[in-house]
C-alpha cells in the first residue's frame, strides 16, 4: 500500500485507501484536533461524523486514473500553524468506521 503524503499543502491519499473509503464520493469531511495533532478524514456520507465533529467539507480532486486523490489542506495548516513540509504521514485507516486518522 502506498503512503499518504503531504506535497505542496495538499494530502494524497494512494488509489487504494481512497476507493476504500469514499468510492465515488467527490467530497470528505475534514476535523483537525489540535489535542492530538490528529486530521480526521471521512466520506460526506457519514452523517454521524457531521454531528460528532463539525468538521469542514473539502473537495476530493482525482489525480490520475489509478485513483489518487488529493484533499488542499492550505486553510487548515495556516489556522493551525502546522508544519507544511512535503513529507509522508503517519496514519491509519478504521475500517469499522469508515474513517482515516493522519497525524500531522
């Protein structure tokens, strides 16, 4: 599997995890939590996660026609004063919920 990375202040999330978790979704909801360093990321079709979150809506751009997609982060690494150097992420995919945990 390939890594979910940070380039140029967008998140790439390999073919592979983002089939997986949004299939033919064209949006994600997005929740940072200062605490833990954490982005939280996950279909619009978890309502729940809405509820529990209130995170932003961001715009799933595909990149090529393995299914890469790319989420721009801009908004959240400046409000946040993160580190917005081109690197691989630490992350993990709950499978039971549907929902992808990035440290960054």
């Amino acid at each position: 599997m390939d890594s979910i990375t940070l380039k140029a202040s967008h998140l790439y999330i390999p073919g592979e995890i983002a089939t997986k978790l949004f299939g033919d979704e064209q949006h994600a909801y997005l929740a940072y939590q200062s605490e833990r360093s954490t982005l939280l990321v996950a279909p619009t079709s978890q309502q729940w996660f809405y509820k529990m979150h209130q995170p932003s809506q961001h715009l799933l751009k595909s990149r090529n026609l393995k299914g890469d997609k790319t989420i721009a982060l801009h908004e959240i690494l400046i409000d946040n004063s993160l580190n917005d150097q081109d690197r691989k992420l630490e992350y993990t995919v709950q499978d039971t919920s549907g929902i992808l945990k990035i440290s960054l």
